[in-house]
C-alpha cells in the first residue's frame, strides 16, 4: 500500500492511447502517490487493408537501406504485416525507432534499432550519424496515417528516396458536447499529462475556448517545446515541458511540477 504523503492528493489524467503504455504509466504513478484517472485523447485503428502500393513496399523491403519506425503504436500494427510477407527478415537493414519505448518493442520480434537517445522526435532521427549521407538510398517511414512529415521531407531533401507506410490512423475519442471538462472537473483534475502534439490537437477540440479558459488551473506536462508553444497558444498557463514522450521524462516533469507548486 502507498505511503501517504504530502502530495497524494494530487489528480492525474494520463492521456495516452488505452494499452500496455497508458497501463504502466498510470501504475508509475499510483506507486508515486498519485491519484490517477485515464482519458485516452487518441484512438488507435488498424489500417484494415495495404494497398497495392504498399504491399509492394513490404514485399520489397529488403531493397531498404533504412526502416524507421516513427512511434511504438507504429511496431504494434507494422510488424505484423511486414512478419507476415517476411518471416526471416533481410538483414541488410539499419532499423530505426524514434524512442526506447519503440525499440523494446522491436526487440520483441528480434529487430535492433538505432534510436535518438533522449531527444524522442524526427528532429532527433535526423540527427543520427547514419540518416546523414543518404543520397539515392531508400529510406521506409512505418508510421499512422497523417501526422507531421518534417522527417520524409528532410530525408528527401537529402537524396534520399523515401517510401511511407501508414499502417493505423488516429481518430478523435467520441464524446459528448461538455463531456470531457465536466469529467475534469468532477475528478478535480491538477495536471494533465499529454504525450503528442496531435493528443493536445485533440484536447483543444474536446474543449471550448470558454471551458478551456475555466480550466487555467490545470497545468499541462508536454514531450517538447513545440507542444509547449501550441499549449501556450491554446490558452494554458502553466505548461511544463517534458525532455521526451516516455514515462520517466514525464514523471521527471511531474516532479519539477510538484517541486513548483510547493510540493502540495
């Protein structure tokens, strides 16, 4: 059982997309103290059928220089098309994913993969040593349908001839007009936990810009400086930005929060 302590009155909402990853972060939490409430900002859909296209990009696959896998969400619904065309899969592939939650999923069908470090974005991808000189090399992009394309665009920009593979789309939660601030406010919400600029994107269109403005209050953890500035933008006033997306960086937000509210 959780100690009490000075701060295990404080309300969480954890945001991420129901699954494995929303589950261990609300148990981080409760072990810290917290309590914890989950309202998933995005729903996840497998795409139900590639295209004609696409399944050329998976039978050809061994004609890759680089794979890159742009989220965990990504591994989940890509691998199994690609296991399924590639049993044995080639080995003359650098294989990439965009954090350390993506690559232990990778490592779960037996891929290695290159991965940023601590900054967990496209910037970050862009930065490695082996996407730098990548002339007339084929690059796959795995990844949601929609989403930002800074990583395609500058790969491209380089030389590179880059395919992308959506393989699940993202939708809006269905909720009622009011349903989501009236639940904020009922579960007394301090901090909400957003892990994507396309989940604050959400967050904004849940909310109205009067029941966004009655809900300053609340502080917003966010994964980088760019959701930063769109939280600013939408009205928030107390905005702590995150080194990354994972749960330790944002449970290290979380305590900088804590540690700014006076540990209350």
């Amino acid at each position: 059982m959780v100690a009490e302590s000075a701060f295990a009155s404080r309300r969480v909402l954890v945001t991420r997309p129901a699954g494995d990853a929303s589950d261990m972060l609300c148990a981080s939490l409760k072990m810290d103290g917290y309590k914890v409430f989950s309202q998933p900002l995005l729903v996840l859909q497998g795409s139900p059928k590639l295209t004609v296209a696409q399944c050329q990009m998976v039978l050809q696959l061994d004609l890759y220089q680089h794979v890159i896998f742009i989220s965990s969400n990504a591994v989940h619904f890509g691998m199994p098309l690609i296991e399924d065309r590639w049993p044995h899969l080639p080995i003359a592939v650098n294989w990439y994913a965009i954090g350390a939650a993506t690559a232990a999923k990778l490592e779960r069908f037996n891929v290695e993969a290159f991965t940023p470090g601590r900054v967990m974005t496209s910037e970050g991808l862009l930065a490695l040593t082996l996407l730098q000189n990548v002339r007339d090399q084929r690059v796959l992009i795995v990844k949601g349908h929609g989403g930002r394309d800074t990583l395609a665009q500058e790969l491209t920009r380089r030389g590179a001839l880059v395919d992308e593979l959506p393989c699940y789309t993202r939708c809006l939660p269905e909720m009622h007009a009011g349903e989501l601030a009236a639940n904020l406010t009922q579960w007394r919400i301090d901090v909400i936990l957003i892990t994507s600029g396309e989940g604050l994107s959400n967050l904004q269109v849940l909310l109205t810009p009067a029941e966004t403005n009655n809900l300053k209050r609340i502080a917003l953890i966010v994964p980088s400086p760019r959701v930063a500035g769109m939280a600013h933008s939408a009205g928030f006033d107390q905005v702590v930005t995150a080194e990354n997306a994972s749960d330790l960086a944002m449970l290290r937000a979380l305590k900088e929060w804590r540690r700014g509210t006076g540990g209350r």
